[in-house]
C-alpha cells in the first residue's frame, strides 16, 4: 500500500498536503488509519474514472 502511495505522490496525483493535514491533526495511530483508508478512497475514485472514461470511449466508438 505505502510501495503505491509513495508512486502516485511522486507522479504528483495525490495531494500531498492532505496528507500532512491528516497527520498533523491526529494521533499516529489514527493519523495513518485516516491515511490509508482517504488513499484506498482516492484510487477507488481514480479507478471508477478509468472505467467510465473506458465506457465513454467504447460507446462514442
């Protein structure tokens, strides 16, 4: 999981600040609950994109 975030904040795709937001705020321990689980909403986010970009393509096709 740490291996995919570090790749997309390196492509610059996820904010970084919202992570440092997030970690500021909170205890450690929850600081990187919040984490993973607003990185697992981000990718599930950018993936239904995908998919729907996919859609629009195959039906414009």
């Amino acid at each position: 999981l740490f291996d995919t975030i570090e790749q997309q904040i390196r492509r610059k795709q996820v904010p970084i600040y919202l992570f440092k937001n997030i970690v500021k705020r909170n205890s450690p321990d929850k600081a990187l609950r919040t984490c993973q689980s607003t990185f697992i909403t981000l990718l599930r986010t950018e993936q239904a994109f995908r998919d729907m970009r996919t859609l629009v393509i195959a039906t414009i096709e």
